[in-house]
C-alpha cells in the first residue's frame, strides 16, 4: 500500500480548522497552518505539522495568543523592534518579513527583531517567499525560555539550537540554508527517544561530557546536552555561532535568557537585502550562479553522489509532493486525532 498521501491543500485547511477551532483568529491560523505544512513539504518532519498538537495544547493553556498584533517598541527608518506578545510565532515572522521586505525596497535593507514571539517553526519555510521577489533574506531565531546546548568545553547547558536560516535567489531555484549552531536538534532527539532509537552520529554529550549516540542521556538525570556543530574537535565554530544569534535576536530585541521565562517561544531576527540597492540584481545573479555552478560542478569524493546546493532536495521534495501528496511522519496523524475528535473537525482524506 506504500505510506499514505494527503493534499498539501487538505492538510492546510484541516490545520487551520483545528486552529480557528481552538480560538485562534482566523488569519493567523491560515498562516500558521501553511508553514507548518510547506515544512513538510521541504522535508523538515520535526518542525512541520507535528508541531501542531502541541501548538493547540499551548492555546488551551493559554500559553499562545489566539489574536491581537505585535507592539512596534521602536522605529527607525529601516529597522523595527517589536514585541509580538505571545502572539503565533509563524504569522508573526511572516509579518516581519513583510515589513522588512518593504524597508528593504525602500533603503536596500530592512530589519525587524522580535522579543515575546512563540515559537517559529521551519525556518526553511519562510525562505522562499522573500527569493521570489528577488531579495535575500536571513532568519534566526533562540528561545530565552529553553536550555539544551552547551557551550564548547563545558557539560552545562546554556543555548538552545539557535537556528539561522537564509534564502539567497538566483536565476533559478533559490540557495535556501537552514543550519544550526548545535549538531542536532531538540526535535529530533525528542523522536528518537520516544522510539528507542538513537542518533547517526555522537552529536550528544551525557553529563560527564561523554561523546554519545544515545538521546536517552537528555531525559535522565543529570542531563546530558546537544553538542555545538563542530562537536568535541571543532565546537567553537557552533559556540560562536549560537552567541553571534543570542546578540541578533535576545541582545538586540532586549529581552531574552537575562528576563523571566514566559515558557515556549521566540525571540526571532528577520533581516532582508535588495540586490538592486547594491551590485544590482543581474550582476548579483552572475555571481552567485557562477559559485553555485562550480559547487554543481565540483568532483565528487570517491563513491559519493554529485555535490548539491544547500535547500536543492528540499526544493525537489516539496515540488513532488506538492503535485502527488504529502507524506506525513509515521504518528502524526494519530497525535492530531485526539484534537479532531475533541474540536469536532473532519480528518482529510487519503489520496492515496
């Protein structure tokens, strides 16, 4: 029978329902909904749709704003600072893309940091809207409210992954990163403990610094904590990275781990460039064509498959399923079951 397939269509729609259902504005629950799917469209299953129960679960807390709008602390001509109140993290960090993209018309660049946000999702998602209209845009983001990674050379945790994201256009599809400052995720490591499955690699520590493939040593005490990308040899790449993104997002906003938590959420940085502000965008258009083509053109270690550009299958998997339906992650279905039956909404359907 093969792994069922739903309508990218459906499942917004369904997420949305459910949404609105648990009281969130309208608006916002649409937005919300295609980010968490265009994250599975890309492939990101961890930061997709099976984020949405316990998105509803934090609405019925009361924990996320079901509506209002972001509070502008300061303005100048191409930079906001905003305090989004608690409001959904995936309308709000599109809006600030918005507004970013709009300065960036205007001046060649235009920034928005963000301090009270929930959390954000799949960075990836957002990146695409800003490549189609010829700009380059980056996105990071940190939770004050979160600790799993630890600093390169200690066994305590201080960061959380620390995601940035970035989306650099070109004459075709668009050079989408989406990296973090640890080896791997919160999400992931949370899935694979909850399985009995364990890492690919040593991307973790247990408490006495131990270099180790099992997830279980960040659920049991004392706990263990993520590595820095760069682990025990070359951590102090990811360690600098995750303090480059608490500057630009906490720093800047000014709120962040020096406040009292508020719980799950976000203190995000959006930043768009405008190509036609500087080099222009035909000559912005060779050059980074010429560097993605002698990266296409690279030879391939020995028995490896031909180099890609960052966000290539991702492209390629959500063009895919966009046309032939959405392969969801094994339980996610089932996760949201419990929320149709209680909300009164209809699943969707298979279409295959």
């Amino acid at each position: 029978m093969g792994t069922p397939r739903y309508s990218a269509d459906d499942l917004v729609a369904y997420a949305s329902t459910l949404l609105a259902c648990a009281g969130m504005r309208d608006d916002i629950a649409r937005d919300v909904a295609t980010v968490l799917v265009d994250g599975d469209l890309l492939g990101h299953t961890t930061h997709g749709l099976a984020l949405l129960a316990p998105y509803l679960g934090e609405l019925e807390k009361g924990s996320m704003a079901k509506s209002g709008e972001p509070h502008v602390v300061n303005a100048r001509p191409a930079v906001q600072a905003w305090d989004a109140g608690r409001l959904p993290g995936p309308w709000v960090t599109l809006r600030a893309l918005d507004a970013a993209s709009g300065m960036a018309q205007d001046y060649g660049c235009g920034t928005v940091v963000v301090r009270r946000s929930h959390h954000i999702a799949c960075l990836a998602a957002y990146m695409k809207r800003i490549t189609d209209r010829n700009l380059m845009g980056i996105v990071a983001c940190s939770d004050p409210a979160m600790k799993s990674v630890a600093p390169f050379g200690g066994v305590s945790s201080v960061f959380t992954p620390n995601p940035l994201a970035a989306g650099i256009p070109t004459s075709g599809d668009p050079i989408i990163l989406d990296i973090s400052a640890s080896y791997t995720t919160n999400g992931l490591t949370g899935r694979l403990h909850a399985s009995g499955k364990q890492l690919d690699h040593p991307f973790i520590q247990d408490a006495q610094g131990n270099p180790t493939r099992d997830p279980s040593v960040l659920f049991t005490e004392p706990k263990g904590t993520l590595l820095p990308l760069g682990g025990l040899e070359a951590g102090h790449k990811g360690y600098a990275l995750a303090l480059l993104v608490e500057a630009a997002t906490g720093a800047l906003a000014g709120h962040g781990r020096a406040d009292a938590s508020e719980g799950w959420g976000a203190t995000i940085f959006v930043q768009v460039l405008d190509p036609a502000a500087f080099g222009g965008v035909a000559d912005f258009h060779r050059q980074i064509d010429h560097v993605a083509d002698a990266c296409r053109t690279a030879t391939p270690r020995p028995g490896g498959e031909r180099v890609r550009l960052p966000g290539e299958r991702g492209i390629r998997r959500y063009r895919e399923q966009k046309a032939h339906g959405l392969e969801l992650f094994d339980g996610i279905m089932a996760s949201l079951a419990p929320w149709a039956e209680k909300l009164g909404v209809a699943s969707p359907k298979e279409v295959r």
